[in-house]
C-alpha cells in the first residue's frame, strides 16, 4: 500500500534509529536480528522492562511490543527456535495455530508452476534452515501431508523435494554460483488455446511468461464499485457507416460519450481536417450510423490505449476509415484474431 519508496524509507529509517541508539544506549541488546518490523533480540529478563522502555523513548512512531520465549522455545517468522540444555539453539519451522496448510488445489485452473510454487517455498526451506533429523523428517512428513490435503499425489511433492535435495548438494560440493537469469518477464493470463501459443513466440525472443489467473472466484462474484456506464469510460470504441461496411476505430481518454460528440460535431459542420469519419462521410457522401455506435473495450491505463487499439484495427475484419495506421505493428496481434472475431458487445447510442 502507498509509495513504492515507503519499504525503502522505512528500510532507511529504521537503519538510523538503530545505529544511532546503539551508540548512546549501554542496554541496547547484544543480539538483534531484524527482519522488516520482527526483531529477534536476546536480553536479560531483568532488564527486559527497562529496555523496553528506552527502545519505546526513542521515538513516537515507533513502539515495540515483547513476546518472551515459553518453555524454551520462541517463534521468529516461520522459525520455531529451542534452547537445548548446554545453551545453543536449535531450529524448527513455526506454523501458526490456525494455519490450515490450504494452497492451491489440483483442481484449480491455475498455471502448473503457480500451483507448484508453495512445494517449491518449503523445500527449499526445508533444505536450507540447519534442522536436525527429528525436525527435519517432521516437516518433511508435513510437506508431503499439505500435498495429499490439496489433492496432489505423493510423486508430486516427492519429485519437488528431491529437486531441491540435489540442488542442495551441488551447492555444497562447488563454490560456483549459478548466472543470474536476466530475462525480460511479460505477464499473461492463463489461457490455454490463446497464451501457449504467444508463449513459444515470445521465447524465441527471449522473453519469458509469467501467468496469471484469469478465472478466479473473486473475478466472478465480488464487485467492489458502483457500475459505471460504458458512455462514461475511456477506452476503445467502433463507429460504422449508414452506407458502406467500413467502421472507424479509435481510442479515448476521456468519456467515451465526449469523444463520440466529437466526432459527430465535425461530420455535422463539414469539418473533415479533424476527423476521420468526417473525412469519410465528407468524400463518399456517405451517412455515419450513430444508432450502432459500439464501446469495443473499457481501458482505464492511458499507456495500454494504443496496444488496445492496434489489437482492434489489426483483427477487424472490415475495412476501416481510418486514414492512419495502427499505432503499434506487430505480427503478434495475428494471433488474436480468433479471440478478436467473436460477435460484438450491444451497440450503444450515445447520442440520443
């Protein structure tokens, strides 16, 4: 939420606040380890309250609240870390009480990686947090449960658990570290029949897919806003001729109804140097049918119009006014022609 540079003025913020209170403060404590806003501290119980409260004088935003170990033992993330009777630690993994070890399920439509990436997290912690036998057989056995609760067979979760074991191990046996994978990332939804095959496309290219779900529960039921008319959005929108099959297609950032005003303003008076569709009813002697007058496509990021719009004239199968071509070329727009040639919204009359 808010700024992206808030994490980083936070990040700064709390850097200063504990070098500057290190320097003047003889209780500041001799262990602390600080992830983002959870700080693992170590201090005498003795000194806990007075510690507190000169961490909590420091400054008005900032208050700190305790959680003391129990029975030895203190959760920090997802770490569940023991005091063992010579005085070392060791480590375990912390879930909470109410955790469910819900993730996505077999049957979701989701992208295989997607539905892997949870399996991938807890391996990969699985084999990297110092843990003993006991404790490492324990969650191994809980990773292989969540798989079973969410519908995948036991080779599924054992094939991503032994991925991560001989990653483990040639890491261990070289000092060589693996290149930074420096690929260009575009996000796609998932969509079978369309995104597979933009996906081998844009590989040659050397970019990469990353997907998102296109049909969630969320998209489907919940409405957060008022609906607002299509006369009232920016977006993309289709004007046809009374005479002749060709449309003309544009953009708008403004209301859609605005624009379309426009445009009928400058066929009215004759002014075909500002438009288009004017232009075309001025040289054919041609009549413009406002009745069928269609809203194409609701685009509310001005950087995604001329995409949109190159995605429209590029599939129309009909000839078209406009005097310009489409803003962005691309062979890739083919692709889309068979999503693209489906029958059109209603038509909306915004001029009345």
């Amino acid at each position: 939420m808010g700024s992206k540079l808030s994490p980083l003025l936070a990040e700064l913020f709390m850097s200063d606040f504990e070098t500057d209170l290190e320097k003047r403060e003889k209780l500041f404590p001799r262990v602390w380890w600080r992830y983002v806003d959870d700080i693992f501290a170590t201090v005498k119980e003795r000194y806990l309250p007075q510690t507190l409260e000169v961490l909590n004088n420091q400054h008005s935003s900032i208050k700190f609240t305790v959680e003391k170990e129990v029975d030895g033992k203190l959760p920090f993330l997802d770490l569940l870390i023991s005091r063992k009777e010579d005085n070392t630690v060791k480590f375990g993994i912390y879930r909470k009480p109410t955790s469910t070890d819900r993730y996505i399920t077999v049957d979701s439509n989701h992208f295989g990686a997607q539905k892997q990436a949870a399996f991938h997290s807890m391996a990969h912690r699985l084999y990297n947090i110092p843990m003993e036998s006991h404790e490492f057989e324990l969650e191994k056995q809980k990773i292989l449960q969540a798989g079973e609760l969410n519908g995948y067979d036991q080779e599924f979760v054992s094939k991503i658990l032994r991925k991560h074991e001989r990653k483990k191990l040639r890491s261990n046996a070289t000092t060589f570290k693996p290149e930074r994978d420096e690929s260009q990332r575009v996000s796609l939804p998932y969509h079978p029949p369309l995104t597979n095959s933009i996906c081998k496309i844009l590989s040659k290219h050397g970019l990469k897919v990353a997907y998102k779900s296109s049909n969630t529960l969320k998209d489907r039921l919940v409405s957060l806003k008022d609906k607002v008319l299509p006369e009232e959005r920016s977006g993309i929108y289709e004007i046809p001729c009374q005479n002749c099959p060709a449309v003309y297609i544009g953009q708008t950032r403004r209301k859609f109804r605005t624009r379309i005003k426009e445009h009928k303003n400058a066929v009215d008076n004759n002014r075909s140097n500002e438009s288009s569709v004017a232009a075309h009813a001025s040289e054919l002697n041609h009549h413009i049918d406002w009745g069928k007058v269609k809203f194409k496509k609701c685009v509310r990021k001005a950087s995604h119009l001329n995409a949109w719009e190159s995605m429209y004239i590029t599939t129309s199968e009909r000839p078209l006014m406009n005097e310009d071509e489409a803003p962005i070329i691309s062979p890739l727009f083919n692709l889309l022609k068979p999503s693209f040639q489906q029958p059109d919204h209603p038509s909306t009359n915004t001029i009345g």
